[in-house]
C-alpha cells in the first residue's frame, strides 16, 4: 500500500518544531508500524536527507521506549499494544497518518519524535523500592505465603511499562495511572507494608513537583494504556495517600 | 599484575562445595570508610548491570552507571520471558545444588569452568531470596507459595516465573535497588550515554570515553575499576531476538584494548521463535521455551501433506494425528518436547530441509496446545463437578487454562501473526537468541585487563556451549547481587590510596582524540548506502555459512565474506546528520564497524573448533544418527588476543578439567 505521512519535525528541544509531509510506498500489511518508518528512513538517507528520530528498542511492547501519537492516539489504532506492535495491516492503501510525539508538559521533546521521559524515573527515585540491601541472607523466599490474589493483582500493576502513554492521553497531562500502579504494587505485597506511607507521599509530591496534572477521572489513561493498567489503582493509590496523611 | 596474567583462571583450593566459601573467608576487604573513596563504572544497567551498581553502591562505593536508552528499566533483559532457575527444591522433586550444577554444565555440553558453575547454583536460591524481599511478584499457587515450571533439558522444576514477563519484574526489582541509591546519591546515572572506548592508566581500566546521545558530546569519565555488562552480541546476525540496540561495541572495545574474547562462535539459536516473514524485518519475536511444557511440536509425516499446507490448500487441523510427525518425541522419548534448545532447533531444522515445512516459506513448524487443551479442560470439568465427556466445554475450560499461562504471548502471537493460536496451531522456526561467548574472566569476573570486569551476557561464563532456559537470568543477577560485590573488593582494597582517578591526562586525551576521529570518519564519508544495508549483508552472511550448522568450506568462505564486506563498509557506508545533536545512525555505524570485526573472529573461532559441541554444529562432526560429536581434544576454552585484526587473533587455550562430573556423552534419548 501507499501511505501519506504527516510527521512532528523538530531538531532539538529548543528549536521550533513543525510536521513535515513524507510519501511512502509498497508497504506490506506484515510489516510493524516502526518498520514502516524504517523504509521512510532508509529512504531518506539514500536521499541525504536527515531521517526521522524515534525511541524503540525491543520491538516487542515490553521496554516501553516507542511512543507515538498515532493520528491522536497514543500507540495508535488498535488497542492494548504499543506503537512497535502495531502492524500496518491496520491501515489501508492511501491512508494519511499524522505522527507526532507524546505530548506533554513534563515530556520535553528532545528531538523529532524523542521526549524526555526522566520524570518518570525521578518519581521512582522518589519511593519506588523497598529498603533492603543485597545479603544473601534475607529470609527464604516461602517464609510469607502471599495470597495469590494479592500477588496477582501486585503483578498486573507491576506489569506497566513506563511507556507514558498514560500522560499523552489525559487531556490533564496526569501521571496517576503510572504512579498508582507502582504504589499500588507495594501496597498490595507485605514486603511493601513498612514504607508504604512515606511512599506514597514521597512520590505524589514528586510527581505534582515535575508538572503533571491532576486526574479529574476521565478514564482516557485506562484506555490507551497498553498494558491494561487499571483505573482502580489510582482509587488504590488515592486511598493509600489520604490514609497516609491523616495520621 | 598485569595484562593477561590471571589466564588460565585460579580458582580457590579445596572441595568444589567449599570453595566459594572459603574464597570468601580468605579475600581482602575495602573497610567501609575507604569505600567511600572508591569510584566505580558500570557501563549497562540490564539485570547484571542494574544489580550489581545497586549492590556496590550499597556497600558504600560510589558507582556510576551508563546505558544508552533513555531508562536503566529499558535495558534488553525487561523483554526475557520465561523465567529463572533456582536449585530452592520447593516442588520437592529431588533438586539441589548439585543438580542445577550437574545439568547446567551437561547442558553446556561440558564446555563451562566447573568452579563457576557451582558458585552460580550455590548462590541462585539467595536470588529468589532477594527479589521476593525486594516486592518482586513472582507466580505463586493457592497456597500463596512460589509457583514453578519446567524448562528444557532437565527433568526437575525449578523455574521461578512472573507470567510471560519475567525479565521485566526482575529488572524491574533491580531497577527499584538502583533507585533507592539513586535516591541517596551513590549511583550517578547516566541514561542515553555510550560508552565509546575504554581508558588504560599504567595497564589498568581507569575510566571510560563516553559519548552523550542527546548533545553528541565526548565525556570523560575515570573509575578505579570499569565494570562491562553490555549484554549479548546475537545482533551480529542483523535479526535475532535481541532488543534493536543491544551490540557489542563495548565488549569489542575492551577486546581491542588487551581484554581476551572467548568462545565466540557459541551461540544459542532459540527454537521458538516467530518465523520470518519478509525482507522488511527488522527483528525477530520469541516464543517463551515455557511453551514447551505444554506445547506439542510437530511436522506433516508426509511430505504431499507438507506441500498442501505450503500452498495453502490444506489446514494443520484437518492432518489426522496418525499423519503428524512429532519429531522430538520420536527422537528424543526421554525428554521429548523439553530437549535442550541446540538439540531442538537442529531437529526442527533438519525437518524443513528434508522437505517438510510449514509456512509458506517452508521454514517453520508447528507447536501445537489442541492435546494440552483438552487435557486441562477434562481435569478442570472433573474437579468442578462438569461433563467432561462434552467435548466443547472441555475445550472451552482447556482454552481459559491455557490463557491463564500463556495469555499473553498467544495474544503477542496474534497480533504479528495475524493467527489465533487458540484454532489453530503456532508456527516457530529457530532465531537466534544469546551468546554464550564472551569477554573472557576469571572466577573473579575479572578480563585479563586489570580492574577492567565483565558480568551478565557480555562473558563467556557458566554456560559453555549451550545456555539452558531460564539460566541467563539466573547468571545476571548471580554475577550482579552476589559475585562481583565480593570479589571486585579483593582487587579495590589495593586501591584504596590511589585517590580520585585524573581525567585531564595523555591517556584520556588520546583515547577521546580516536574516538573522535572514528565519529568524524563515518559523517564525512562521501557513501551512498545506510549503515542497515550492511548490517544486513553481514547477518546473512552468518545465517548461512556460520548459523545453525557449519562446515570447514562454508566458513573459510564466510571469514572472506566478512572482510569483503567491512572494505565496503568504509567505503560506502552513509551517515546522515551531523556530530551534534542526536544521531541514531551514527551510532548505528559504530556498532555495525564493530559486529564487522567480530563476525570475522566468530568465524575464524568456528573454524579452529573442529568438533561439534552444543549450539556449534560442525557438518563434518556428527554421529550417524545426526548428533554432535564432540572432540576431548577441545576441552578447553578458546580465549582470543587481539593483535592488530581479526585474523591476526591469537588463541589461548584454557583446558578444561571436570572432576566433580563426569563427562559422558550428552543423551537426551
Ligand atoms: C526475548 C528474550 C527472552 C529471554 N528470556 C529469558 C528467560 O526467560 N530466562 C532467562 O534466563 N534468559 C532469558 N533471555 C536471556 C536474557 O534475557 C539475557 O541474557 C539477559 O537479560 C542479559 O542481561 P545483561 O544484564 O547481561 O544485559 P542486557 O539486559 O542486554 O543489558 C545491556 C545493558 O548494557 C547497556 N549497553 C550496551 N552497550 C552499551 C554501551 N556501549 N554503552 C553504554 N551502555 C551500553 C544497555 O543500555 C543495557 O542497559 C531472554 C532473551 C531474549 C532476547
Ligand atoms: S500505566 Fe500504562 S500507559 Fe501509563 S506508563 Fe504504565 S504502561 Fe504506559
Ligand atoms: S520498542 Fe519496546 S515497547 Fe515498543
């Protein structure tokens, strides 16, 4: 198929940034997404010309480095994936798609498609562990039977990926569903119990300190998100903060 | 000491259980006042980077850490799946130290130090210790003890698991260690840098030249000692399932700067994988191994039905199971569909050359759950008191039994596939996977370049010839949590005078001028082909004459390819941009001018092993019925100098000894 692509260019994260029309043809429906722009981009060296920065690594929807905003959509069309999943089998011949960055206040584009993830990881600095050092001596790993339902649940808000596609959906630029499913992971572990309410204050104040807004339930992160992070954690964590600063 | 003087590796006197033990006793210490005054790099943050800055900044040194994505959480090791071995014996089934040991070096088909190798079981049971305790969610049963599964070539469980994600909640832990000490100062993270060369001060690793990704500016960084845990160089071969950035630059670097590499040419090439679809891709998707524990693997028993299915006229589920050949049953009754990954994937092989692939390609075949569905679905429908003689409900149970283990890689399966693996059976060829070669150490993961380290996929350590599933995970965090904190000590506490390393010296001044004129080199060349063009011509090099099976004629050819290749390189290559700023192909060059030189010695290591011996499959060295014979003459461990080229490489041999095992010939009859 051939496809009309509308795509954010901007060379570094001070200069202006504007989209920039590109054609490209003979796509197979077998291909992913970011192999489509492969073949933009190889295409575009052959001319000379500087080919379009995006972030992937695994290809596969786990180290949650591809972020595009696909015609508005974070990950694009289909759902629970993320952009490096996504086939073209998706889209038809003559299709124009616009990519841009993940936007938000607290993501600086840093080139092209690139952002600025690093608040992510200074909310995680924030409280995002459990204290305790490597020894080789603590307690056997069967000493605390965990119901499985708990460690379940721990799991599927474990299982987020950092991607941020959250934020780019909520017309707030909220980091709740990311920060509520690392809070929530704890809280639900008994390793957790001992920090769980510095936690929680500790990175709810980082988070509201790197700019991201405030969740008005709108659901939209629930959404797009492609690990089906669910909303039910930022009542979890809402819990957890109110609990935590009453005492 | 000096360069190349702790080869061949010392290891500690005294029986093989008491040995780690007693090192420990015996090494020196860093007092905690003078860690404090002691830098350390490590360069990558994958489970055996991430692990072990967060371990030694724990212990009061202070770490700095690189990697070059934009988060020490996305390093390649998130995308691992199946899971991590530990001798814990929960399941009761006769596991113990000495087993995971036994099978891990029959599993490398003898070609892993003993030593090492028992130091890795000795220790895993402390890992699952330490990622529960650090709010790692492993799979757990009802009664809310740790679950555990099967993976391939033994005949205990003893695999931790986290779904289909295993690698990410372990990294994810690690990541979490890293934090609480970015938290507190000690690790200085530095995301989106490059290592780009290693620095020598008087012979040792005394710091590195790295590269900011997003500025383009060189940046020098000094240590006491340079920690490398980069990962695997599987990317040599352009598609394999490795992560698009994991290379093998800075393990090549250090390799050109005096560190010995080994065993290059062992390579695990995985047998489930999704099959290759055309020439645009750019990678390739695994299928976890744990699919093996319920998966059934088979081929039409007739080649007319072969031929039917490639054209499209016929459906897997229309062959009746009388026609279907399930070849590593057949082959293999003992260990059946759970045979060792080499033992697999050349069986598979061997099928599709005979004529009997699936797929439209013919490179694929089938891995079937239609008989584990309905086993589940009937035990299910009788424990809930239902028909189980029904066979809809039956099937209907088995499928949300099946989701519940595997949910995720089915629907990871469909949507590259476009195939609901739930109708109808998957389609896997092998792909490449890991390298069980590497920068070789001592057993205190030391290279022969002093205080210059190496951890996790980027050494050769503990698999030999062959890595079982679910031990690389293993093997990271060993090296990461509970290895290197110790034994980098025994080298620091000599160290503990030297003060603060200098950066404004010759030494990094000369090692930042050839990095620079390498960058420079690649914008200014006037080619007119894309860095990819010879990645890919170089990987299909090493699929067809160094891959799966090889032989003396195909790889002298493939040494030549490769040299051909790399002229052209330099010649041709084209890097758009400029040196500022970000530019993904310009370090995509460096990377591919380093797979260009590796390949060579990966050939040139194939070649000088005349025998066959786990994933290295030497045509001229089979026994009749096909399998790999090995050769007493190489039991050892083939460590490479650098001298000036690849081909100039000089070979160190480190005999192997076994005394704890005996060595016998690998059957999993
Ligand atoms: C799809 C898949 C599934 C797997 N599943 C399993 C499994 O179930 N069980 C198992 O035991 N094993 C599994 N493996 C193998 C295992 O995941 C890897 O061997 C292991 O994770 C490697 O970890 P590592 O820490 O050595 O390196 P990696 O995780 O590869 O990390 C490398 C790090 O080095 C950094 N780096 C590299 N070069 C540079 C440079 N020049 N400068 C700065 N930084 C650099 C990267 O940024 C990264 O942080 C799997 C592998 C794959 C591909
Ligand atoms: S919660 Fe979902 S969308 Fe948000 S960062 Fe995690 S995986 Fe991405
Ligand atoms: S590239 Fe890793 S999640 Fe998309």
């Amino acid at each position: 198929m051939n496809l009309k692509l509308k795509i954010w260019r901007q060379k570094n994260s001070t200069a202006k940034g504007k989209i920039v029309d590109y054609e490209v043809n003979e796509i197979s429906s077998d291909m992913s997404f970011l192999e489509m722009l492969d073949v933009l981009n190889a295409d575009l060296t052959e001319k000379g010309k500087e080919p379009v920065s995006f972030d992937h690594d695994c290809r596969e929807g786990i180290c949650g480095s591809c972020s595009l905003q696909i015609n508005g959509r974070p990950h694009g069309p289909d759902g629970a994936i993320t952009t490096c999943q996504l086939h073209m089998r998706k889209f038809k011949d003559g299709d124009s798609i616009v990519i841009e960055p993940f936007r938000a206040k607290a993501f600086p584009i840093v080139k092209d498609l690139i952002i600025d993830r690093s608040a992510f990881d200074r909310v995680q600095h924030a409280g995002a562990f459990v204290s305790v050092n490597t020894s080789g001596n603590t307690q056997d790993a069967n000493a605390t039977p965990i119901n499985k339902v708990d460690a379940d649940y721990a799991f599927d808000a474990a299982s987020c990926i950092g991607c941020g596609a959250c934020v780019a959906a909520c017309k707030n630029a909220s980091a709740m569903l990311f920060v509520s499913a690392k809070v929530s992971q704890y809280a639900l572990l008994p390793q957790g119990q001992v920090e769980r309410e510095k936690r929680v204050t500790d990175m709810v104040s980082q988070m509201d300190e790197e700019g991201f807004g405030a969740c008005t339930n709108t659901g939209a992160c629930e959404i797009e998100c492609p690990k089906g992070i669910s909303i039910t954690n930022i009542a979890r964590m809402n819990r957890e903060f109110i609990g935590s600063n009453l005492k | 000491m000096t360069l190349g003087e702790n080869f061949p590796a010392k290891t500690p006197e005294g029986p093989i259980e008491d040995k780690w033990t007693s090192y420990k006793n015996k090494i020196d210490l860093v007092n905690p006042a003078n860690k404090r005054l002691i830098d350390i790099i490590v360069v990558g943050t994958g489970l055996a980077g991430a692990s072990a800055a967060a371990s030694l900044a724990e212990l009061g040194y202070n770490v700095k850490a690189f990697c070059f994505q934009d988060s020490p959480r996305r390093a390649h090791s998130i995308a691992a799946q199946g899971g991590i071995n530990a001798s814990k014996n929960y399941m009761g089934d006769g596991d113990s130290d000495y087993r995971l040991f036994y099978d891990t070096v029959k599993g490398g088909d003898y070609r892993a130090r003993e030593e090492n190798v028992y130091r890795l079981a000795e220790v895993s049971g402390n890992i699952i210790d330490q990622c529960v305790a650090q709010g790692v969610p492993f799979a757990r049963d009802y009664g809310g003890l740790l679950d555990n599964r099967s993976f391939g070539g033994v005949l205990v469980s003893r695999t931790f698991y986290a779904k289909g994600q295993t690698g990410q909640q372990l990294l994810l832990g690690a990541y979490s260690a890293m934090n609480r000490q970015i938290a507190r100062g000690k690790i200085k993270m530095y995301n989106r840098h490059e290592m780009m060369d290693l620095v020598l001060v008087e012979g040792k690793a005394r710091g590195i030249i790295a590269k900011n990704l997003i500025t383009g500016d060189l940046e020098r960084h000094s240590a006491h000692a340079v920690v490398i845990a980069s990962g695997g160089y599987g990317n040599v071969f352009y598609l394999s399932t490795n992560a698009m950035g994991s290379n093998v630059s800075a393990a090549w670097k250090i390799h050109k700067k005096g560190a010995w590499f080994a065993n290059p040419c062992f390579t695990q090439i995985h047998p489930t994988c999704i099959p290759v679809s055309g020439d645009h891709q750019s990678k390739l998707t695994l299928m976890s191994e744990s699919l093996r524990n319920d998966g059934r693997i088979w081929v039409p028993a007739k080649e007319e039905d072969a031929k039917a299915i490639r054209s499209g006229k016929l459906k897997p589920t229309e062959i009746a199971e009388s026609d279907r050949d399930y070849f590593l049953e057949r082959r293999y009754p003992a260990f059946g569909n759970l045979v060792p990954r080499d033992v697999a994937s050349r069986a598979a092989k061997e099928r599709c050359d005979a004529g009997f692939g699936v797929n439209a390609t013919g490179e694929a075949v089938y891995l079937d759950f239609a008989s584990a569905m309905t086993r589940y679905g009937k035990e299910k429908a009788l424990v809930t008191h239902q028909d189980a003689s029904n066979e809809a409900l039956v099937l209907e149970l088995g499928k949300e039994i099946i989701a519940t283990k595997y949910g995720n890689l089915f629907q990871m399966y469909e949507k590259i596939v476009d195939q609901n693996p739930y109708e109808t059976p998957m389609m896997i060829y092998p792909a490449v996977h890991y390298t069980m070669g590497g920068v070789w150490v001592d057993y205190d993961l030391m290279t022969t370049i002093p205080g210059c380290y190496a951890i996790g996929e980027a050494n050769f350590s503990e698999h030999g010839a062959n890595r079982l599933g679910a031990s690389a995970l293993m093997q990271g965090l060993a090296d990461g949590y509970f290895v290197l904190p110790y034994t980098i000590g025994n080298y620091l506490a000599k160290d503990i005078r030297t003060g603060t390393i200098p950066v404004d010296t010759p030494e990094f001044a000369a090692a930042e001028k050839s990095v620079q004129k390498q960058l420079e080199l690649f914008i200014n060349n006037k080619g007119s082909k894309p860095v990819d063009y010879f990645h890919k011509k170089l990987g299909k090099v090493m699929w067809d004459k160094v891959g799966m099976s090889r032989n003396g004629r195909d790889l002298k050819n493939a040494v030549k390819d490769i040299q051909a290749i790399r002229d052209e390189f330099y010649k041709e290559v084209k890097v758009p941009g400029d040196l500022n700023g970000f530019n993904e192909e310009l370090a995509k060059a460096g990377r591919v001018a380093d797979f260009l030189e590796l390949g060579e010695l990966f050939a040139k290591d194939a070649l000088n092993r005349e025998e066959s011996c786990g994933g290295h499959f030497r045509e001229e060295y089979q026994t009749p019925e096909g399998e790999a014979k090995r050769d007493k003459a190489f039991q050892y461990v083939a460590a490479w100098e650098h001298s000036g080229a690849p081909k100039d490489a000089k070979l160190h041999k480190e005999m192997l000894d076994y005394k704890y095992i005996e060595v016998k010939e690998r059957s999993y009859k």
